[in-house]
C-alpha cells in the first residue's frame, strides 16, 4: 500500500492513495488553514469508521441478513496533552434492513473489532479504548433505506 502527502501552502496538503484517489487535508484558519479539508486526525477515525463498516456489510451480505444501510457513527477523544493521541472511540452503527436478526448484526460488530478491521485492532493495541453500540432499524418489505 502506497500513499503521497503533497504540502500546497500554509497547512493545506494534497494527499493521494496508492489507488490514484485524491484529497485535501487542511487546518482551521488559527492554525493557517483555510478550512478546505478534513484535518489529518479526522482522517484517521474516518479511515477506523470505513474499516469497520466495510467489515460489517461484509460479514452481513455472507451471513445472507437483507441490509439496505450500515451508517457508522464515531465520537472520539483525546489526550489533552502533546501528542493528542486518541484516547477513546465509540462507534455507533445504524444498520437498517429487512428481517435482521440483531445477533448477527452484534456477531458483525464483534467480528470486525476483533478479528477483521485492521485499524481498529491497530488503535486498540496502542491503548485506545474502543467500544460499539449497534441499532438496528426493521424494513417492511417495499420501504427503502432512507
């Protein structure tokens, strides 16, 4: 896996994947910024939120349960001190579908945070105090997703 950080001015950059995607990561105008992109940390717990989610739908879909949406939630923490490292992250999963059963949207959750979701299992291991919720919405069978 391969990335590109590229400073642009101030404390704006352009960063790209090894898969050719790009984006801006910027600061809040106190620290130079402009406010044109996500800042670097909230990079990181969007990146922990779309590990575990891809999971999630993953072990969904193989486990046949019919989910029309997954939609993770993160509120995080952090240090007060340098480095402001990450102290504690809760994801919140919304899941809606038709006849879920909430033992294996629960099992999902476990599975990614356990054993799958790379980052998640990264943060954990250096200390980070990592805990889930799930909610799960019924679908009658014509209503869509929303």
């Amino acid at each position: 896996m391969q990335a590109s950080i590229k400073w642009i001015e101030d404390v704006t950059f352009m960063a790209t994947s090894g898969s050719g995607h790009a984006l801006i990561i910027d600061g809040p105008p106190d620290k130079g910024g402009r406010n044109l992109g996500p800042r670097p940390m909230e990079m990181l717990l969007m990146g922990l939120g779309a590990c575990s989610s891809f999971d999630v739908v993953s072990i969904l879909r193989k486990a046949r349960q019919d989910v029309v949406s997954c939609e993770a939630q993160l509120e995080a923490e952090r240090a007060d001190a340098v480095p402001a490292v990450f102290t504690r992250i809760h994801l919140r999963f919304i899941v809606k579908g038709r006849a879920l059963k909430a033992a294996q949207v629960e099992r999902a959750v476990a599975l990614s945070a356990e054993k799958y979701c790379s980052a998640s299992i990264m943060l954990a291991a250096g200390g980070v105090a990592i805990s889930h919720s799930v909610e799960i919405h019924e679908l009658d069978a014509g209503s869509a997703a929303n």
